[in-house]
C-alpha cells in the first residue's frame, strides 16, 4: 500500500466514512497519518506568481497528498540554486537556463516542471513611441540588469541588430526611465507594469519570449538522488501544485477560494497589496503565462524535448551555453504531461 493510500484511508477512518460498529470506550489516542515531509524555495519573495503554491497550501491539497511541504520565500540574499546544491531543500524554482547550466557544469540536477510556458521577463517603453515590435529597440537606450545581459540580452542583439553600448545598468528605479520619454527598460510582466501605471503612465510591454527567446520560466528543479530516494512524494507535490495553480488561476469565477492563498502571500511579504496580486495574476492570465505552449496539451507544468532542444539551440547559437552540451540531460518528462489545468 503506497503512502498516499495509506492516507487516505486513515483520512477516511478519521472522517467516519467507512461503516463501523459502535464501540464503548475509552478509547486508544488515535494514530495520526504520517506525512511525507518536503522543502521547497521559490525564486523571489512571496508574490501572485507564486501562488499555485500557497493555495495548494492554504486549500489543503498538499495534506491531502500525504504531504507536510515547507515553503520559503526567496529574495535579493537568497540564492535558490546554492541551497539546492547545498542540500538546504528538496526543490528549488529556476528557469530553463538554469537547468542546462547543471549540465555544463555536470552537477546531478535537472528540472522536472516547468509552470511558466512564458517567461516574464518584458520590455517596457513609454506608451505612443513607436514600441509596438522589437524592431523600435535599435538606437534606444536600454535599461537591463547584470542577469539579463548573460542570458536574453545577447539573443536580442543579435537577432535585432543592438549594440551593448545601448545598454545601461537597470537598478529597479523607475526614476530614470520615467524622466526620458524615448527610454526602455526591462521588468517583470506582474511588477514594473503595475508601478509604472501607479506613477500615470500606461506603459508599452513586450514580453522577451515573443522575440523567440523562449525560456521556460518558473520551473522546478531537483537533485537527482533526491528524485530518485522520494520519487512517490515528489509526484504527490507535483501534481498538488499543479492543481493550485489551476485553482488559483480561475480563482473565484471558476468557484475557487484564493483569499487563504493571498494572506499566505502577504504575511510572508506585506508589500504584496490586493490590487498587485489581482494584478499578477489578470497577467499570467491574459498572456497564457501557464496555459499556452506546452501546457496547452499537457496541462500545467507540462514540458517537451523538442521545446528544450530549440531553446538550447537558440542559446548556444549566440554563445550563452557551450554548443555540443547534452542538453537531455537538463529535464525529466516523468512527473509532467498529465492534463493537470489543460485549457
């Protein structure tokens, strides 16, 4: 009998579901099910992007697996892969990248979901610019951050003709960009474009992906001996997750509580308003974050080789991975591919 049926039928004993004789007392202290214990550290601090996790969480789907999951919130100090490779937690979140990274380096870890089929990393500029296609990038100064400029920034330039002498460091100041109308910026679909909104502006966004460079966002990844040791209690989290962010997804129109979820979120990070979580997650919804792509038939979560193949062809193409890596050896299809949330 697996853990997970064990559960249940403890569960179903506990609830009184299964028929049985009237017995006087006293009673022995009822056993409590035993409960798979499992670490997980997002990629930021708590946030709507997040929140597949913290409604499996708060709506009981991870104790309904069998499952005691702690979840911990990343941040600016907090390096998820390195507590992975510590051996501080079970998972981590990372993006595609990231995975084909292990494998050039030959650590034993590898990416086994991968929630965002889109990641969210996009362009902003000042709305009524002439910013409707990637093409308007050329002469503009471009703010980026130090991680973008090693991953999709060489991409981009060499797909559109873009010189680094465009680019300045991007600090996460929105003052700089609000004082030069004809400026562009990178950001996160669920933050930049909200605060850029709150100061008056209703900027011009393009997501980096619809320029080709299509990294899958959000994953999660594990160690191999980890995977291979509680394989059963991964899957069990694996498709709890999945169905929280289902739920989180359609939210209260599609007859879901969220609000358990979003108090999760903010008593982990008060700076997380209402309206930036509604915000998040009309987001992921209107640009297919989890549902597009590979998800489309496989569900949330879902991944395929041939997505993984081009991407590393794509990066290796303009020198951010090695070519000739093994880039199969960055994913595992075993947990995914279920139909969880198919649109």
């Amino acid at each position: 009998m697996t853990t997970t049926t064990r559960y249940i039928v403890s569960r179903r004993a506990a609830l009184g579901i299964a028929a049985a004789p009237v017995l006087a007392g006293p009673f022995p202290a009822r056993s409590q099910p035993r409960l798979d214990k499992l670490t997980f550290v997002t990629n930021w601090r708590a946030q709507a992007e997040h929140g597949g996790f913290y409604q499996a969480q708060a709506a009981g789907l991870y104790r309904a697996a069998g499952l005691d999951v702690t979840l911990t919130s990343g941040g600016p100090q907090i390096n998820p892969a390195q507590l992975l490779l510590g051996g501080r937690v079970d998972m981590a979140m990372g993006n595609g990248i990231v995975a084909l990274n292990f494998v050039r380096e030959n650590i034993p870890f590898v990416c086994i979901a991968a929630l965002f089929q889109k990641d969210m990393a996009v362009l902003i500029a000042h709305p009524d610019t002439g910013f409707i296609r990637f093409e308007a990038l050329a002469g503009r100064t471009i703010l980026v951050g130090a991680e973008s400029r090693a991953t999709w920034w060489p991409f981009l330039a060499k797909r559109y003709g873009l010189r680094d002498e465009q680019i300045r460091p991007y600090t996460f100041n929105l003052q700089p960009f609000l004082a030069d109308r004809m400026m562009v910026q990178q950001g996160y679909l669920g933050s930049e474009p909200y605060s850029i909104e709150k100061a008056g502006l209703k900027p011009a966004v393009l997501l980096v992906h619809d320029a080709g460079f299509e990294n899958y966002g959000q994953t999660i990844n594990i160690g191999t001996k980890t995977m291979t040791e509680k394989r059963d209690a991964v899957q069990r989290f694996i498709d709890a997750t999945m169905t929280g962010y289902d739920q989180y997804l359609k939210g209260t129109a599609g007859g879901f509580d969220t609000a358990g979820a979003n108090r999760l979120i903010q008593t982990q990070n008060p700076d997380m308003s209402d309206d930036l979580i509604a915000f998040g997650v009309r987001m992921m919804n209107e640009a297919g974050i989890l549902r597009s792509g590979d998800a489309a038939t496989g569900g949330i979560g879902a991944m395929s080789a041939g997505r993984w193949q081009s991407f590393y062809e794509v990066v290796a193409d303009v020198g951010v991975l090695p070519k000739r890596l093994d880039w199969q050896k960055a994913f595992d299809l075993g947990f995914v591919n279920k139909g969880v949330g198919r649109s």
